[in-house]
C-alpha cells in the first residue's frame, strides 16, 4: 500500500514518522476522515476547512491545501482504489523530549483503505466515560483519542457495536466515531456544539435536511421512538438498540429512512457535478 508521507508518495513499509514526533508521543495533532465513492472525494473542501480549523487550535502550522488535494488523489489512484476511506494527519512534528515544540516542520500523512461496509443497523450501551464540554479543545478532532478508545473497547466488549458518551452535565454528547440523532414526534434531534461534541460533516448535512439541534438526556435516549449515528464513512446507520433495549421497535424507523435516503441523494449530486 502506498500512503503520502510528508511530500512524498511511498510504501507503507517504507516510510518512517521520527519516533521524536509530537503527534505520537504527546498527541499534538488533528485529522480527518472522509470517504470516496467511485474514484471521487465527497466533501473534501469541507473536511480540509476543518482540518485547517483544528490545525489554528493547536497552533499548527496548516499544509497548504492545494498540496493536500494532490496528496489524496495521489494516494487513491497509486492504490487502484474507487471505494475508500481517507484519512489525513497533521502533528506538530518531531520535538524535544517533554511538552514542548521544536522547530521542525509539521508532519502530513494521507492514508486511504478500502471502504468496509457497515452493517445496516448498530448498537450501543451509554458509556461511564464523560466527555468534558468546557475543555478547551472540545469539538476538536484531535488525534489525542485514549477516551473514545476505552468507551467503544468497553462497548464491545459488553457486545454492542457502539458507545453513546454524556457530557459533565449530563447530556447527550456523542458516539465514539459518530454523532447522535434521536427522533421524537417525527423530527430527529442531535446534541448542539455547545454539548462538547465535534461538529461532523455529515451531522451538518443531515441538519440542513431538516433534523434540529436540541439538548438530549438519557431520559430522551429511552423515549425515542428512533436512533441513528452519522460519519463520513457510516453516512446515516440507525441505532435499534441501546444498553440492550430496542429504540422504537427495534427496526430503522421512516424518519431515519427518509435521512439516509436524502444523504444517499445529496451525496450523489454532488458528486456528479
């Protein structure tokens, strides 16, 4: 497999990140993740505006996007991919032992995989992990993900496929990898910013097609008649079960059908611009 490693296209096996960077040994870095579907990137302008976004909240020096954009169509055509999943790494480099930068330049890495399907439906448990909406960098999609990697390995391992993370209000927050919608009296609701949870690219879509933003509890989380999480690779997957308890019925319900669809739609279009 060959990935883009700071300017240059290389083998996977071949290409070295200094065991003196930031981005591994401190987490000091961001990233994206977007999908491409037949050989074309869905939403890039957005993602690298949001990776430039994160890179100015870490005080990182942003790749310039023009470079960024060859990167990625590099890497997808040098891989014979059509269907895939990217994603693109930004860290402060390497540095000094400790917390403290150096001078070097930052490190970029694009990466793209073969798209895995997801299943047609997920479940979740509420996890004990709190996500805290006061940090500084909440919302920020940082490669620092220790939290998210404990929450889904606990959900797993109580055999669900996802973890729903309140806030230290006791909100709902987020999933793990996703936002979070719930669907009362026929409208879907997800979390606002102001709940600490990332503002997904495809959370954004699916508002602009109709869904609201609302402060959710758990107690919604039981009174929902339907679930569904959303990400860039997922797109819309209903959630029919939480902490072993069917939302609604326990089947993907008409709202969450209509959305997928209008995604699926939008996703389409634009594309064959």
């Amino acid at each position: 497999m060959k990935i883009w490693l700071n300017g240059v296209l290389a083998e996977e096996g071949e290409a070295c990140v200094s065991p003196a960077d930031h981005g591994f040994l401190v987490g000091d870095g961001v990233f994206e993740t977007l999908r491409w579907y037949s050989g074309r990137p869905f939403a890039l302008d957005e993602h690298l505006r949001r990776l430039e976004d994160g890179c100015r909240s870490l005080a990182i020096g942003a790749p310039d996007r023009r470079e960024i954009e060859r990167a990625a169509h590099s890497v997808v055509e040098a891989n014979g991919l059509e269907d895939a999943r990217m994603r693109i790494t930004v860290t402060s480099g390497a540095g000094p032992p400790g917390l403290a930068r150096g001078d070097a330049a930052p490190t970029v890495l694009v990466v793209a995989l073969p798209l895995s399907p997801w299943p047609p439906t997920s479940s979740a448990v509420i996890s004990d992990l709190r996500r805290d909406e006061q940090a500084p960098l909440a919302g920020v999609k940082t490669v620092s993900l220790a939290e998210s990697v404990m929450a889904l390995a606990r959900a797993r391992a109580a055999g669900a496929d996802e973890a729903l993370l309140l806030n230290r209000r006791g909100e709902l927050c987020e999933a793990t990898t996703a936002n979070v919608f719930l669907v009362h009296d026929g409208v879907a609701a997800t979390p606002p910013l102001d709940a600490g949870c990332l503002a997904g690219i495809t959370r954004e879509h699916v508002l602009a097609l109709g869904a609201q933003e609302r402060s959710l509890t758990p107690t919604d989380i039981g009174t929902a008649r339907e679930a569904f999480l959303t990400s860039s690779t997922r797109e819309v997957q209903p959630l029919v079960l939480v902490d072993g308890e069917p939302v609604g019925d326990g089947r993907p319900g008409p709202v969450t059908s209509r959305l997928a669809e209008l995604y699926s739609r939008l996703v389409t279009e634009s594309l064959s611009r």
